[in-house]
C-alpha cells in the first residue's frame, strides 16, 4: 500500500526544526479556486496511508 | 453640476468641486471612481479578496464555511490533558491546534498566515457558547463532518463557559437576557468578546526572550519555595505562578514553532511551485521573516507587520476569539518604519512600499472571517466583524503623535478603499496639518472614517479610572496618553502591560428605548418577548405626574443594568478558572512579572457599558411631559391605547407626537429633559455598580447594527415612531431626520451632556458639494476645532448623496465600492439590507448655511 513517503507532496521536517519528530513530514499542496492558487501545508506521517491526493514522486 | 451657493462673510462661496475632473463623473456614481490602489499587486489582491461579510445573517460571498480543525484539535487536547492544572490545559490545546493546523499561504501576499485550514473557511469556538455553534450545524456553514462537529459540541457542552456560568442565575433572570430585548445576551451565551493585545512586547522583545522570563522566574520560585523556613502562606502563592509561567512557556514554543512552519511552507513553494524568480525571492524573504519572528525582536517594518498580524491571529482568533483591531498602529510601527527608512537598514523600504504594505494588512483583515453566532452575524449588518485601529493623537510626553507612519496608513486606507478595518484618530489641536489633511481625504471619500476621538478627553478617562484600580497601578499621567478604542468606542490602554483582556471590561448593551416601553406597561413586554422583563412598576394609565414614570423607568433601568454587569462577572470569573490565555498573558509585562493569568490580572478598569437607543427613550420622555402631563392635550390611556395599536387610527396625534421637540436642535425644550436623563439616570444610576476590576461602570452610548435589530424588536414609542422601525443610530445622535436645525445645533445640544459621560457615538452626515469643494476642508477643520472646543468625545461622518445610495439600491451590481459608516463600523452600502439602507439615507444631510459658519468662524 502506498504511504505519504512516497508521494511528491511529502516534504520531510528539517532534523533542527521546532517541531522535528522522526517521520514527519509536511504535505504541501496546491489549491486553486474561482479567487486564485493557494497553498497548504499539514503535518502528515511518512506512513500514513496515502489520500486521494496522492501523487508518486 | 452643483449650484449651491452660500453668502458669507461678504463673499459668495460656491462649491464646485476642488479636483475640476470631477465635474465629469455623473454624482451617482462617484465613489466607484475613488479607489486608487498604489500598485498592481494590490489591485490584484483586491479583486480576488475573498470577503467574509455577512448581511441579514447570511455570508455574502458563497462557498464560505466553518473549519473544523481548531475545534477537532482543542477538543483532542483538552480529553488527553485531564488532570493537569487548567492553565496548562489552555496551553496543551493552543499547542496542539498549532503543531497540527493546516496552513495556508495564498498567490501574491507578503503578509502570511490564517486562522482555517482554508481560506474560505473560519474556526469556531465549542469551549465558548454551544448555543452558537449548534446554530452553525443547521446551516449550509456547518463543519464537516458535520456529525463529527455535533459531538464535539456535545463534548463540550458541559465544559463551556455557558454551562459554567448559566448555573449562577436565577432561570427567570437568565431568560429575560436571553431575549435581547432590554439587554444584549449575556457574553457566556453569546462568546462575543473584546481585547486589546499587548503587541508592543512580541515587536520588542520577541518570543524567546519572553521564554526566557517565565522560565526565570519559576526557578525562582523553586528557589524561593524551597527556603527555610517554609511559610505556607507566602509557599502555597507559588503554586499557581509556576503553572502560569509553565503555560505560557508552552505556549510560547508553540507559537514560535508555528511561525517557523509557515517559513517551511513559503521555502517550500518557492521552491517546488513558483518558476516566478522575482516572487520565488520574495517567498524566500517571507520564510526568512517567519524564521525569525515572532521568536526575535523584529527589526524592521516588514517583520513588524508579519509578527503583529501573528499575534492578531492568536488573540482573536486561534488561543481564544476576540472581536476588534485595538492597536495605536501608527505609534507601534513607528519605530520600525523609521528603522526600514533609515540608510544602511537591514530591511530596507521606501515610503510608497510601506503604503503597499498596508494596503495588503487591509485585505488580509478583509479576508478575516469570525466564527459569530447568527444573531452577531445580524448586529453587523454588512460587516465581517469589528476590526478598528487608532491613529494620532498625542505621546506620552504631550507631544503631537502623528508621524510618516500615520500618514502612510490613511494614504494606503484611502488608496484601498475597503471598509475593514476602520480607523479612529485623535483629535488634538496639536495634530499635524499634514495628517489632518490625510484624515480629511478619507472622510470626504466617504469611507466613514477615521471616525474622531477627543485626544484629552480620553487620556482624560484612563487617569479617571486609573484611580480605582485594584493593585494600586493604574495608568501613570504617561500610560494615559497610549490608548486606543478597544472596539468601535471604548477607549482603553494600549501597551505593554495593562490592557484590557477580556469584555467584562468595555462593552455588551442595554436598550433604553424598550426599557421605557415597558416602564409604561408594569415591566411587561407586550410587542416583543411577550414576558415580563422587569420588576413591576406599574401601568403608565395610573400615573398622576410625570415623576412616577420617571422612577418606574429608573427601576426597571436599575434592575436590567445590575443584572447585565453581573452577568459580564460571573463570566469573567469563570474565564479565570477554565478560559485562561497563557499566549496572551506572557506577552503583558504585568502578568509575566506576578504569574498571573492575563483574564484574573486587572491593573487598570476599563468598566464601559452601552446604552444603545437612548434618543427614542429621551424624545418619548420629552413628548410625554409636554403633551399628557404639561399641555394635557392627550390622556396617558389614549397614548397607551395608540401605541398598542401602533398609532393606527391615530395619525393626527401620532404626527403631534412625532413634531414634539426633538433632540440634536440646540432647543431647550427637549435639550434640558434629555441631558437630566443622560446624567442623572443613564450615567447616574450605571456609575452606582462596581465591576471586577473595582471601578465604576460608565455609559459608552453607541449603536452597532443594534439600533436596526433592536428597533425592530421595539414596539411603537411617544416620540411618534411606528414598532419595528429603526431606533437612534448612536449613542448620542439625534434621530435619523430630526436633527433639522443644522449641524452647529447638534454640537451645541451634545455638548450639554457633560456629568459622568464622555465616550457616546455621534453620527452626522455631511454635504457632499460641500465637502468636494475647495472650501471642504477648511470648514470640515473649523467645524473639528469647534467640536473639540466644546468638549465633546466623538464624531464620525457620512459623506455620500442620496442620489448615489439610490441609484445603487436600484443596481447595486454597479456600487460595489459605495462604502457607508452604518454606526461603530463601516461597510459596503451593497451589502447592507435595504431596512439598513433606509436607516442611512434617512439620516440628515447637513449643509453649513452662513450662521452655521459664522458659529465655527471659518476663515474662507
């Protein structure tokens, strides 16, 4: 089963960062909407299992 | 073409208009031809602003939604913290929203950060008021999922500050203030509140330094608790401070480890979706902000502007909601505009990018959506929420405090033209003219601010209730001068230390106009709640002299305002022991310094209170004693009778009612019945309750959308109005369309009211032509000084032709940029319902004929 690690929107958290914890990543996505683009960015663990966002690197 | 003309001073003045390219623009639709955005970009950011004003209840723009991440978070938090002292808990549940939230950053913004997992969305507030949040589930705004959202309210449910509180009041009292007919709903049912946060510590001395503190300061008190010999009186005081002190270092990492997510995300998109070089290096400029701040000192304005909207999104929306924008922008700022202008800055702008700056601050605010219940949604009708800045006025030292800083603001305010968030400026003689003139071109442009503030008049307050504070540290003869409106008309302290917290303090309403109307029927409110809201008094048909009604009105205004202030204390004690805000208390100088939590800390009162349609009651009063007890052309049982059929079959004595004389005509008729009635009962009998913070309650008289909700729920009044018609659209204004006598008769009969009030809202409307003219400001400034001279707290304008609001009531497809001062807010004509807009175009319009110039001695 494919898991967040996998995928091209799994940034992993910097060692020195705040709020490091092994497996962490930030998933970043773009949005886009009648307004514009935006941008989000939620924690997610690297093995979690993947949403409908999914995307191989 | 306008062909107005006054003679005056052995000239004929005309008011042609002082730009001659607006003798070219048709006048109905002038204001679509005022916007002047400084650059592309925020043009840009304007058109795609994604506004979250609500009108008749409802969200204007579609696709608008309530989150459900803060809600999910805190709730996660608060179940896995039980057991912990409450203080940490609070910290625990800011902690974990901030570490799991969702971030947003949006295409072209320089200022970063949101308080939703969306843009489109808002958080609500289950640890507050379930009542409002079960309101949102049965709507098309519920969160989703939405049974998810209805068990954490039913988690919460028994937790909140409504259920701690309701318990302390007697059923009948509580659902006499839950019909918001005599009083606005008590706070805990409501969770409307107010702060003013101290940002001045966050740009000064940055988070880590704060941490640092607390952290000294529990070794310390583990240092002082382990002393021999052990006293427990002096030992046990410790133990609270250390919890304080232990949240608000948690609080603290959190908020910083947020900042430094949103600097991830920003080098994250530049470098993975943004091939833009240009703004690839600006994302990289904005990860290098939020790196730094709000964890360091900033050192520049653009640090300034990312770390005080940071600190806006946790005091108002993210540790705990709070309605308002209280800051002195121009004063906090000004140091680091100074710094950024400065040769040789490490951040280095010029004048016009600062002006883009603050036309960006203005959208964000434009796109900051508040989790209000319905009925909040209502009370501001075209608004979003109450967002108000203060600018001006004067330093601590008595100087004038206008700067570069105040000027780039009202440049980017008039630039931008929206109508959040509203500004106030103090006025003072000292006021620069350069500044003045700013202020000037905004009202003339109609946004219906800066609405003015007396400089001394308020600096004036702080000393005033200074003297009552409890810890003996009230505001210092300096302190005073650094205030600002905590909403649309308290004033308060702003600063590092002192500040209001909480709305036990400035705000929350009684209505004077449905207190009369039940003052004459034994305290029953026959046309609205259909209950009794008061003691009872007796019937008005058996009073014999004028004076029984005024004692019947004296008591039921007894009875509503003791239970209203008692209501704002009773939640303010429970805010202490289950609301504590450890974010915001380590960022007052006072709170850090005692290990006090910033809602139990008061150093200085602020205990304002807002009588709302107390002009409907004043001119029913004057009306009843001059035609049922003085000229007795009327009996009091044919009033009473009229009014329960509201007047109909009685036109020709509604219309004797209605031309009795009125307030805001400098007539002593009305003028001195209304003045006694503002000083001896409004102000008398409110000063006689002591709040939490040990002060004296004082009026704030004003209106919000109040005048238009609460008019509807008010049935017929003596001053000839019909039920449901819109009541006084201030705390001090004359009613909409009486006020015929000019605008220096209003002045003079304001000025009248003196004793133990100085903070009521006055609205006036001015002539367009006039104010376009080349003569506009020269009148507007004489009118200011003469305004200040007769020592009245507060004025703000309308600047707009009835033609204009016509024509957009027609197509308002066409107005999107007519903006209107409604009463302590402003908003986009638009987006008001017509019963609103009805309510502004009746207000009078106030030309100056020659005496009114003669009055204010205008040089022209």
């Amino acid at each position: 089963m494919a898991t967040c690690n996998q995928c091209e929107f799994f940034n992993p958290i910097p060692s020195d960062a705040d709020d490091y914890a092994a497996g962490k990543g930030d998933c970043v996505t773009e949005k886009r909407d009648e307004k514009g683009k935006y941008w989000l960015s939620r924690p997610v663990d690297e093995h979690a299992s993947t949403c409908s966002n999914f995307h191989k690197q | 073409m306008n062909d107005m003309t006054v003679q005056y001073s052995g000239k004929v003045l005309a008011f042609t208009p002082e730009d001659p390219r607006e003798a070219q623009i048709p006048s109905d639709e002038l204001h679509e031809h005022l916007q002047d955005p400084s650059t592309a970009r925020t043009s840009r950011l304007k058109s795609r602003c994604r506004w979250k004003h609500a009108s008749g209840g409802e969200f204007v723009e579609k696709g608008v939604q309530a989150g459900i991440e803060r809600m999910r978070l805190i709730t996660e938090a608060h179940k896995a913290s039980v057991g912990k002292p409450e203080v940490i808990r609070r910290a625990l549940m800011l902690s974990n929203f901030l570490t799991n939230t969702t971030l947003v950053v949006q295409e072209d913004e320089f200022i970063v950060g949101y308080h939703a997992e969306d843009p489109n969305m808002f958080p609500l507030y289950p640890e507050l008021s379930y009542m409002a949040v079960l309101d949102y589930l049965k709507t098309d705004y519920a969160p989703q999922p939405a049974a998810e959202a209805a068990d954490i309210v039913a988690y919460w449910k028994p937790h909140s500050l409504q259920a701690k509180c309701e318990r302390y009041f007697d059923p009948v009292d509580l659902r006499r203030g839950y019909q918001v007919s005599t009083m606005e709903g008590p706070a805990f049912a409501s969770g409307y509140n107010s702060i003013v946060p101290p940002y001045e510590t966050v740009l000064e001395d940055g988070l880590l330094a704060r941490i640092k503190l607390a952290e000294s300061h529990i070794q310390e008190a583990r240092a002082e608790m382990g002393a021999f010999p052990w006293n427990a009186d002096a030992g046990l005081k410790w133990l609270d401070k250390v919890d304080n002190w232990e949240a608000m270092v948690i609080a603290c990492k959190a908020v910083v480890a947020w900042a430094r997510r949103h600097a991830r995300l920003c080098k994250i998109v530049a470098e993975r979706f943004e091939s833009d070089p240009k703004r690839q290096a600006e994302l990289l400029e904005i990860a290098d902000i939020c790196q730094r701040i709000p964890a360091e000192p900033c050192i520049g304005l653009k640090d300034a502007v990312q770390a005080k909207w940071f600190t806006f999104l946790l005091a108002h929306a993210l540790e705990r909601y709070a309605s308002g924008y209280a800051q002195k922008e121009d004063s906090l700022l000004w140091p680091y505009y100074q710094a950024s202008l400065a040769e040789g800055s490490q951040q280095p702008m010029t004048h016009q990018q600062v002006v883009e700056l603050i036309e960006m601050e203005r959208l964000k605010i434009s796109e900051h959506g508040a989790g209000k219940s319905r009925a909040y949604r209502e009370i501001f009708p075209g608004s979003n929420d109450l967002f108000i800045a203060t600018l001006g006025g004067t330093n601590g030292d008595g100087s004038d405090a206008c700067n570069d800083m105040t000027d780039a603001i009202l440049e980017a305010t008039k630039r931008i033209r929206t109508a959040e968030p509203s500004l106030v400026f103090r006025y003072s003689k000292k006021s620069r003219a350069k500044t003045l003139r700013w202020v000037f071109e905004c009202i003339r442009d109609g946004l219906g601010y800066p609405s003015i503030k007396h400089d001394e008049i308020g600096t004036q307050q702080m000393l005033e209730y200074a003297k009552y504070s409890k810890t003996g540290n009230g505001a210092t003869p300096e302190e005073a001068h650094y205030w600002v409106n905590v909403l649309c008309m308290s004033p308060g302290l702003a600063g590092r230390r002192k500040t209001q917290k909480t709305r036990s303090e400035g705000g929350s309403s009684i209505f004077p106009a449905k207190l009369l109307e039940i003052s004459l029927n034994n305290g029953y409110d026959w046309s609205y709640a259909d209950m009794q809201m008061g003691p009872e008094t007796g019937y008005a048909t058996d009073f014999k002299t004028f004076d029984e009604l005024w004692e019947a009105f004296r008591k039921q205004y007894q009875y509503t305002i003791a239970l209203a202030i008692r209501c704002k204390d009773v939640s303010r004690s429970q805010e202490i022991k289950y609301l504590q805000m450890p974010f915001v208390s380590a960022l007052d100088d006072g709170c850090m310094e005692l290990g006090i939590d910033a809602n139990e800390l008061s150093e200085q009162p602020n205990g304002w209170h807002n009588p709302i349609t107390t002009i409907v009651a004043g001119n029913s009063l004057v009306a009843i004693k001059k035609l049922v007890f003085d000229e007795k052309k009327y009996t009091m049982t044919q009033l009473v009778d009229a009014l329960k059929v509201n007047w109909e079959g009685h036109e020709e004595m509604r219309q004797d009612f209605k031309n009795a004389p009125k307030w805001g005509n400098d007539d002593p008729e009305a003028d001195d019945l209304i003045v006694r009635f503002y000083e001896e009962i409004i102000g008398g009998e409110m000063s006689k309750n002591t709040n939490y913070s040990g002060g004296p309650v004082l009026p704030v008289g004003q209106a919000v959308g109040l005048y238009m909700e609460v008019g509807s729920r008010t049935g017929p009044t003596p001053d000839g109005r019909l039920g449901g018609e819109a009541a006084d659209d201030g705390g001090i204004s004359p009613y909409m369309g009486t006020d015929k006598k000019g605008p220096t008769a209003v002045l003079r009969s304001v000025a009248k009211v003196q004793k133990n009030q100085k903070a009521n809202l006055l609205n006036q409307r001015l002539s367009v032509p006039i104010m376009r003219s080349k003569h506009g400001f020269d009148i507007w400034h004489a009118y200011m000084d003469t305004w200040h001279d007769l020592n009245i707290d507060h004025v703000q304008f309308n600047v707009v032709s009835t033609e204009e609001m016509k024509a957009a009531q027609r197509e308002p497809e066409k107005h999107h940029d007519l903006i209107v001062r409604v009463s302590g807010y402003s908003a986009r004509f638009v987006d008001i319902p017509t019963y609103g807009q009805n309510t502004i175009i009746a207000r009078q319009e106030q030309d100056f004929s020659a005496a009114d110039l003669e009055f204010l001695n205008v040089d022209l």
